[in-house]
C-alpha cells in the first residue's frame, strides 16, 4: 500500500490542523491505521491509533487534544489536532498495519511537517 499524507503546515500554538493519510487500496484490510511523528534526532512515536473496528488509542500527551478517525469508503485516516503547543513539533506519519504470515506487516507514508510557533 501507498500512503500519501497531507495537511501539515505552520500554525500558531492553540491553533488546529487536520492531517490526511491517502491510502493506495482498501484501508479495511490493514488492522490497525496510526498517525507517528519524529523529531529530529528522536524515536519516531506513536501519536494515535484506530482499528479496523474503530477501537482508538492516543499517546497520553495529545489525549484530549487529537482525535484520529477513519473512512473506509474513501480509503482514508485522519488526525485532528486542536489546541497545538510548540512540542507538537514535528514530522507526522501515517502508518498502516496488518497480520501477516509470520508476523506483522508495516508501512509507512512520506511525512508531512507541522510546526507550532509559541
């Protein structure tokens, strides 16, 4: 699969963004679609997750703040942001994941960049 995301950009802290995650083929087959992000220099983290049966998870530092969601019929993830702070900094990737034989199968987007002036 081929994920294509969008929506990055710069905003001002306590502003909002909405990030896309385009994916190639049918998003049903993944069991789990995630938005990670990385900062220079740091381990890529997971920042939210939703299952194939909309069961979601978030990284205790944007719970409240960051609301992740899925369309099937458009083959897309999406990751709300509201309320931005500076340490939201960072490339954000759209992960998809599945089981597969022998173990799990993971793939990454190219990124795109937000950046959240104080």
């Amino acid at each position: 699969v081929q994920l294509q995301a969008s929506g990055g950009g710069l905003v001002q802290a306590g502003g909002s963004l909405r990030l896309s995650c385009a994916a190639s083929e049918k998003i049903h087959r993944y069991s789990t679609m995630g938005w990670y992000r990385q900062v220079s220099g740091k381990q890529r983290e997971l920042v939210a997750g939703i299952s194939s049966g909309d069961a979601t998870n978030y990284a205790d530092s944007v719970k409240g703040r960051f609301t992740i969601s899925r369309d099937n019929r458009k083959n897309a993830v999406y990751l709300q942001m509201n309320n931005l702070k500076p340490d939201d900094t960072a490339v954000y990737y759209c992960n998809a994941e599945r089981v597969a034989v022998g173990g799990r199968l993971s793939f990454w987007g190219q990124g795109t960049l937000v950046t959240v002036s104080s």
